[in-house]
C-alpha cells in the first residue's frame, strides 16, 4: 500500500468534511448542505466536534433524527377555550364550571389562564425529577379534564422556580407545536395551565417538498448563538413536528383563525429556551 497516497487522500477528505460543515455554518440561507445519514457514526462525531466548537454540547444520549422524506404544509385552526370569561383579558373567579379555578384570558396571545383557588393535592414536586413531573402534570390534567383527547406529550422545559410539563396536538404522528398545554410546577405542586389549542385540519394542496436533516439545523442554530451570546448551552431534544403562528402572515393574529404551518426540527436546550428550525429552508421561526 502507498501509504505517502493513502494519507494525502484522507487529509483531502477531512477538509472536504470541514468546508462543507463550515459552509453550512455560514453560508447564505437557504444554501445549508446535505447530511443524507446523520446517524452514521463518522459524521455524527464530526457533528459533534463541529457544534461543540460553537458552543453547543450534542450529548452523546441525544438523538439526531433521521431526514424523512418530502412533506407538505399542514393547515390548523385556532379552537377557543368554552371555558374562556367572555373575551375578557380580566381575572374571573371561577365559575359554574371550574368553581376551583381563576381563570384569565388573553385575547392578545389567545392564551386561557387556569390558576387553582387553593393548594392542589398534589405531592411535594422535585422540578429536576422528569418522570414524577410528568406524572405530576398528567395526573392534574386528568383529575380536572383539562386534557384534550388529542394532546400528547411534547417536552419538560426548565422554568425560573421549577419546571414545565407541555402537550401538544398530534396529526398522523407528528406534534403540532402550534398548539400546546402547559402546567407550570414549582416545588409545591401546581401553579397554573396555560392552553392554546389549535386542531390540524389536513395538508395543503400540492407538491411535497423535501425537508433539510436535523444536522443542518443543528449547525444553523450554533451559528446563531455563537453570533448572540457565546455562551456554551446543551442541547436536550431534538423533534420534527409542525409549527408556526398566525402572526407570521398577518399582522392581527387575533383576528385570524386558520393558517398554514411548516415542518420544523425543534431544539431544546438546558436553559429552557425552544428554537424551531424551518425543516425547509433552514431558518428561525423563532
């Protein structure tokens, strides 16, 4: 074997590797490139490396998805809450139906505000225990029917003095994340659910478009915090689902009740916050 040959090839491949992944850090939206398998253990490494020099931790029990095949715009449309004052932005003490609850809304964010009158009944709540905080959050939605038939778990995300249990709507197996529950918790139990819930109605018309891998909105996503703060985050999730709002096409969302919503990779990190990714053309949502 020619092994002067041998490493000269391979060196070329390592900076083919490194300008494609360089690229895609900084290259111009919409020109992110292509990881067909990022699964495969070389590249996944690299992923890794690559991320880590900008400041994002991939840890090695977090999975990156596989790239589905071509997906279409899903349309969804905004559900009011029967259980919501009247249109009011003003607290309401309970009422016939919730007369252990008060109740807020905001015709801003559409958001419905459910604060219980006394201390739940719930146990004593470790916000860093992730499987008695679910439990603790499905147990209250369950005891008071405030889970829609349609919610499924989404995510537990940090909070300032504990921890978030989130659902979302489902449609043909994906999450909707335009739609979401929330139960707030804190070391005492319970605090407030917040609901705004959307219903996916079907696919628009027309053809599929092929979705860019969670490796390239990974990268995207580096970039940008590299760019706005430098400080190293860990990434806890990463999902494919469906999300966008209303205000992304009009500039009165309230007055709006069904839009289109996009197939996105949503990140979460271990400060709590949630980025989505446009599985399309690799930009921000949010």
């Amino acid at each position: 074997m020619d092994w002067t040959r041998a490493r000269a090839m391979l060196l070329v491949a390592f900076t083919v590797v490194n300008l494609i992944l360089a690229f895609a850090l900084w290259g111009p939206e919409g020109e992110m490139i292509t990881f067909n398998r990022p699964s495969a253990r070389s590249q996944l490494v690299q992923l890794r490396t690559t991320l880590d020099e900008r400041g994002l931790i991939l840890p090695s029990g977090v999975t990156v998805p596989d790239t589905p095949g071509p997906m279409r715009f899903l349309r969804v449309e905004y559900q009011p809450d029967p259980e919501k004052p009247g249109g009011a932005s003003e607290l309401s003490k309970g009422g016939t139906d919730l007369p252990d609850f008060m109740t807020r809304f905001d015709p801003t964010t559409r958001e419905t505000t459910l604060e219980p009158l006394r201390v739940p009944s719930s146990p004593a709540v470790d916000p860093a225990d992730r499987t008695t905080v679910r439990q603790v959050a499905e147990a209250f939605l369950q005891e008071h029917q405030f889970l829609p038939a349609d919610a499924r778990f989404s995510g537990i995300f940090a909070a300032a003095e504990g921890a978030v249990v989130e659902f979302a709507p489902h449609y043909q197996g994906l999450p909707v994340y335009s739609g979401y529950l929330r139960v707030y918790l804190t070391p005492g139990g319970v605090e407030r659910v917040v609901k705004h819930w959307v219903a996916p109605v079907g696919y628009k018309e027309g053809p599929a478009k092929a979705v860019r891998p969670a490796a390239e909105a990974l990268l995207r996503l580096a970039g940008r915090l590299e760019q706005e703060d430098g400080h190293v985050r860990t990434i806890l999730d990463v999902q494919l689902g469906y999300y966008s709002g209303p205000s992304v096409t009009v500039s009165a969302a309230d007055e709006i009740s069904a839009w289109e919503t996009v197939p996105v990779w949503r990140i979460t990190l271990d400060n709590g916050l949630v980025y989505y990714v446009n599985a399309f053309n690799g930009e921000l949502e949010s």
